[in-house]
C-alpha cells in the first residue's frame, strides 16, 4: 500500500511537466479531461498537498491559458479548492492555487476570462471569506497593510 501512494505521488508531482509535451500529442481538451479524471481519482484525504501542486504546475502549463481547456479544469480546480478551504488543509498551497489562477485570467493573451472569474466568485468567495475571517489577524498568510 505505501508503495502504492509513493507512485502516486510522483505522478502528482511529475506529470504536470511533460504536460506541453504532451499537449502536442493529445488534443488538449481531451488531455485536459484525463488530468481531471486523474487528479478526481485520487482519494480523498491522501496525497493532498501533492495534488494542490500538481494543480498548481497545470495552473502554470501552457493547457490552463487555453480558454477551451479551462472550460474543464476550472471547474474541478474549484471544487478541489472549496473543499480543502472548509477543511482548513493546506492553506498556503491553496492560497498559491487561487493566485496563481487569478494571475491566469488576469492576463491579456489567454482568451475570454469573465465566466471563468464569475465561476470562481460564485464557487469561492463565501469560503474564501470564511477561511480568512477564522485565520485571524496574526496568520502569516494574511498580509498585514502598513502603517500610514
């Protein structure tokens, strides 16, 4: 069984990079519904910050800048971050997650963003909100704003 969960883990940790490569291989939606297959596969409450940085390495491939292949990670992305937040698992991997989303869709060369953002504020902003307010002012992952 450990052996098991250690290849598991180095796929979580090294299937993200041959993602590109890959990607010219497969069609990328395609490709993009395996991942979500993959990464819902794992169980629950095992592997969890390797799978929030397999996400993160997906968030940073070149499949998550296509619009028609977000259509389809995005939604398990948040669904996999909604569900670690009420658990309070792994916030600061969550947090990076989130970022580095929002700095995806932020950007001027990845197609239509809107529903992509209008997903994540329906899905997310409540348990985001949630999350923080329970963390406290003396959390390290909440940044404190300077003195004026």
């Amino acid at each position: 069984m450990k052996n098991h969960a250690n290849l598991e883990g180095a796929a979580l940790k090294y299937l993200p990079t041959i993602v590109n490569d890959v990607k010219l291989v497969f069609d990328p939606k395609e490709l993009s519904k395996l991942f979500t297959d993959f990464i819902l596969n794992v169980p629950v409450g095992r592997l969890t910050i390797q799978k929030l940085y397999c996400l993160i390495e997906i968030v940073h491939s070149d499949l998550f800048t296509q619009h028609d292949c977000r259509e389809i990670l995005l939604p398990m992305m948040t669904d996999q971050l909604k569900y670690h937040l009420e658990r309070q698992e792994d916030l600061e991997a969550c947090c990076q997650l989130l970022s580095n989303i929002l700095e995806v869709l932020y950007r001027k060369d990845v197609g239509p963003t809107q529903r992509h953002v209008q997903i994540i504020m329906e899905k997310l902003l409540r348990t985001v909100n949630r999350t923080v307010i329970s963390m406290g002012r003396d959390s390290e992952l909440i940044m404190k704003k300077p003195d004026r």
